[in-house]
C-alpha cells in the first residue's frame, strides 16, 4: 500500500523516494504513513480482451503440429500453452499464419528456447516461400549471417 504522492527516483546509484506533495525527498516508508496528506494509490483494473480478439485465440493453429499435447521443444507431455513463435506487434500474423507450438510451462519462459523456434520456424517457411515474404510478414529476419 503507497501512496500516490510517493515517487520512486534514481540519484546517482540510488534509489531515493520523493514526495510530490510536500516536494521533498524522504528517508524511508514510515513517514508517508504517518503523513495527514496519506492518499492510497489505486490499482487501475486490468483491461478485458476483446469478443474478436477471443475469437482469434480460438481458432488458432499449427502448421508445425498436430499434437498439441506434446511440447514441440523438449517433449513432455502434458499440458501444454500454445506459443504464438511471434509475439508482440506480430502476434496476430502468428496466429493467422499458424506460427504457433505447444510449449511445455518451462519452454515456454525460457528466452534460449523461443529464439531457437524463430529461427526453426523461419527456416521451415523458407522452405515454401522466399524471405522477402517472411520479411514481410513479421518485419525482419531472424537468421543471422545466412544470405539466401
């Protein structure tokens, strides 16, 4: 619980806390509380997704497999988070392309393993179609050193 006048600030190496109401900077944490001016900062409410952004998670697909039981990195079975291969602004070209793979929890946090299926993925699209078209679709290459 903090209050909403309390700023968190870098002086140098450290980390000082500023008060923006009585516009000076504190030493620790019982002050503010104690403080007649204590206001509770308020959490904003995370935003609901969307009824077509729904959709779209629904329908997703993998060109990669069919088992989505199995995770498509290390093999475990289970449960399994389907992957879009390309987050971010990317997201849904993944899905509507089907760049998308089970993953089992631990594949799925671990960044060496994600990097590896961009590159596998975009390897296996080349195979089709050229790279001015992967280009085009997710906005760079992911294979470095490797002129085609």
């Amino acid at each position: 619980m903090y209050c909403k006048n309390l700023l968190k600030r870098q002086r140098q190496t450290k980390i000082v806390l500023y008060c923006r109401k009585h516009k000076r900077y504190i030493t620790c944490l019982s002050f503010c509380k104690t403080c007649s001016d204590f206001e509770i900062k308020r959490n904003k409410p995370i935003k609901n997704k969307t009824t077509k952004q729904r959709q779209i998670e629904k329908t997703r697909f993998s060109n990669y497999t069919n088992n989505y039981n199995k995770c498509y990195y290390c093999g475990n079975v289970g449960t399994m988070d389907l992957h879009e291969v390309y987050g971010g602004s990317n997201r849904l070209r993944s899905i509507r392309m089907g760049f998308v793979v089970p993953l089992c929890r631990k594949c799925h946090s671990n960044e060496k393993v994600i990097n590896y299926l961009k590159i596998l993925i975009q390897k296996e699209f080349e195979k089709t179609h050229t790279r001015e078209e992967f280009i085009k679709i997710t906005g760079k290459s992911y294979i470095k050193g490797d002129d085609k």
